[in-house]
C-alpha cells in the first residue's frame, strides 16, 4: 500500500477532526466516529483498494490517532514479550527468546521521537534535548527505555513486558 495515501488521508483527517471535541467524547465513541471519517475518506479515493487493503489503511489511520502508531499491533500481541526501536527503520520483537526484525517503519525519526512523547506523556514523564533519557514503569508492569539525541545518534526505544503483562499494554 502507498505510504504516501496513508500520510495524505492521516494529514486530511488531522486538519478535519476538532480534537477538542474528540478529547471530551468516550474513547470508543471517538473512535467510532473517527472511523467513519477514514473509511469515507478512504472511498473517496481513485485508488483501486481492496476491502482488506481499505480495513488495513483505517487501522493503520486508527493507530497513528489513538495509539502508538507502527507499534500498536505489536503491543496488541502477547507473544510479544519485548520490542527495540533502533532509530525510524528497524523495529525489533522479542518472540519466545529470539529476536527478530519485524518489516514495521516510523516515517522518520521525528514520527519515533513523536510516538516516544506519546508513551511518555501518558505517565506523565517527557524526554527531550535537555533530558534525553527516560526509563518509566507502567501500570501493567512493562518497563519502557527511551533514549534520544544528543545522548544517542537517533532515537531508540525498548519496551519490555513481563509475564503476565504481554497483550495488556497500558499507560495508566
């Protein structure tokens, strides 16, 4: 699927939500609605989609609004017992002891530095220049590292859970 399309239909959809509103509405509700949005966005389009290929750019669209982007499926997944973000272009799982180079991508390092924030905003930490690194403990017991420039050459995250926290990723 073209990248391009998901991050024109992403920015479309971004300048077309109020948020705001969005912020003050159920969480299920919002998404909802929002999925509305994206699926008569996405048939709008001249491009020739399958149902799957259109059900997969929604979800995609859904994980970069509410979730953590590229890494939401991955956090969904309890086989998963660690993910390492190695700079935009290598995202690494944990499965049963091996790890292994998963195909997923940010954009770029700003898209993995804005999904960092995100993660980290949620337990109420932050990470930027000045304090470049961030470890935090989440509600479901998953430890989360990140480390940014100038202390690294690119942003990396780890995010390891443990028994019994795989599949249930939270951060509250």
């Amino acid at each position: 699927m073209d990248e391009r399309l998901r991050n024109q239909l992403l920015r479309r959809l971004r300048d077309g939500l109020d948020l705001q509103r969005l912020g003050r509405t159920n969480s299920e509700t919002a998404r909802e609605e929002v999925l509305v949005l994206i699926r008569s966005s996405v048939n709008s389009e001249a491009v020739p989609l399958s149902f799957a290929e259109r059900e997969r750019l929604a979800r995609e669209i859904l994980d970069e609004i509410f979730g953590f982007g590229p890494l939401e499926q991955l956090l969904e997944d309890s086989t998963v017992s660690e993910i390492l973000v190695r700079g935009f272009d290598r995202v690494y799982v944990r499965h049963g002891g091996k790890i292994k180079l998963t195909g997923r991508s940010f954009n770029d390092n700003r898209h993995l530095l804005k999904i960092i924030e995100r993660i980290l905003s949620r337990v109420g930490r932050h990470i930027n220049g000045s304090s470049p690194l961030a470890e935090v403990l989440l509600g479901d017991g998953s430890c989360v590292n990140a480390i940014i420039p100038p202390l690294a050459l690119y942003p990396c995250l780890s995010i390891q859970r443990f028994r019994g926290s795989a599949g249930t990723f939270r951060t509250h």
